[in-house]
C-alpha cells in the first residue's frame, strides 16, 4: 500500500470525490493551456509572415484589466459550488489538492 493510497482510504469518499475532481481540474487547466499556446503560435507565424500586426500593449492591458479580478472571483465561485452542501468538506479538499498534485 502506498502513503497516497493510504490517505485516501483515510479520507474516504470525500477524498476519493476531491481527488478526481481535482484530477479533472489540472487536466482541463492543462488542455487550456495547451490551446493557448498553439493560438500563441499561430498568431506569431502570422506576425512572422507579414499577415498580422499585434500590439501586445493594448493586448496585454485587456487581458490583466478587470480580467485579473474575475479569474479569483472565478475560482472562489467553483470552489463554492464544488463544497456546497458537502458533508465531508475537509476530506473533499484533503483529496482535491492531492488531485491537483498527482
């Protein structure tokens, strides 16, 4: 038996749910991030290649503007719905970090 293993039977149910919930998270984060990158890409060979023009200040003012608040206020309003009317709060989070770490 692993120590992982062990804390999970530990936990419990919670656990087990946080920890696939926090599995699903990292992956999606994760897809996101892959698809970001690939229009990063994509739009450098268009600069690269003369077909486009981007100015990254104006880009960059846009993106950290009032975007920076809502993507706290995002995760703060997951987190709700992912804990609401848990009973087993503590081992939900325990195995949703640990999701997030594996």
């Amino acid at each position: 038996m692993t120590p992982f293993t062990v804390v999970l039977s530990t936990l419990g149910v919670g656990g087990l749910l946080g920890y696939f919930a926090g599995h699903a998270v990292k992956t999606m984060s994760r897809m996101a991030g892959c698809l970001l990158g690939v229009l990063f890409i994509l739009m450098q060979l268009l600069a690269y290649y003369g077909l486009a023009q981007w100015n990254w200040d104006v880009i960059g003012e846009f993106i950290m503007g009032p975007g920076a608040d809502a993507a706290s206020t995002a995760t703060a309003r997951l987190w709700t719905i992912l804990t609401y009317n848990l009973p087993f709060g503590g081992g939900f989070a325990a195995g949703f970090f640990l999701g997030l770490r594996k």
